[in-house]
C-alpha cells in the first residue's frame, strides 16, 4: 500500500466519523427543542453544554445559530423566556447540521470515487 492510500485511507475513517458525531448533534438539537419546551432552565443548562462540544466548536455556522438560542436582545435567555422561539432556532440549527452531514457525505463520495 502507497502513502496516498494510507492518507486517502485515514481521510476517509476521519470523515466518517465527523458524520457519525454530526448525525449525533442533530439528534441532541432536534431533542433539545422539545426538552426546551418541557423544562426552561434543564433546556437552557442543556445548550450550555452542547456549545462546549468539540463537534459544534468546529463548525461556525452551528456554533452561531446555537449561541443566537442562548441570549437573545437585551439579554434574554430565549429557553426560559420564549420556549417556543428557542425551539424554531433549534429547527434552524438542525436544518445547518444537514447541510453540514451533506457536505461531509460529498467529501466521502469523492475520495472514495476521485473521477467522479
């Protein structure tokens, strides 16, 4: 095996695992939506959490949107002042986690069938 193949190799095991964690983050932001609406402060400490994974710190957009549910205008925190708000923004997160699966999944594509 040539030193491409081992690189080309280790891109692709890399990859697949930034799937598996993107597919676990939008399970967590679709989830945490609902639990916003359940429990305001559980739903509230829950984003603090999830804003301090290495999976959303890597990705801007996601980071964005999931910090822009956490305080809003005037310093409000959108889980314990408007539930429902917090849930739209955690619809808006998950629809960018896609995007971001998708672009993740095209990478594969191309580095297991390069001439396309």
């Amino acid at each position: 095996m040539n030193w491409f193949e081992k690189y080309a190799r280790s891109d692709i095991e890399r990859i697949k695992t930034n799937i598996i964690r993107l597919k676990s983050l939008k399970s967590k932001v679709h989830d945490l939506g609902y639990f916003a609406i359940a429990s305001n402060s559980g739903g509230f400490q829950a984003l603090g959490l999830l804003l301090e994974e290495q999976v959303v710190q890597g990705r801007p957009k996601v980071l964005s949107k999931l910090k822009e549910a956490l305080i809003g205008e005037n310093n409000q925190k959108i889980a314990l002042d408007a539930p429902t708000r917090f849930q739209r923004t955690m619809n808006e997160a998950e629809v960018l986690v896609l995007g971001e699966i998708g672009k993740e999944q095209r990478k594969l594509r191309e580095l297991k069938d390069p001439d396309g």
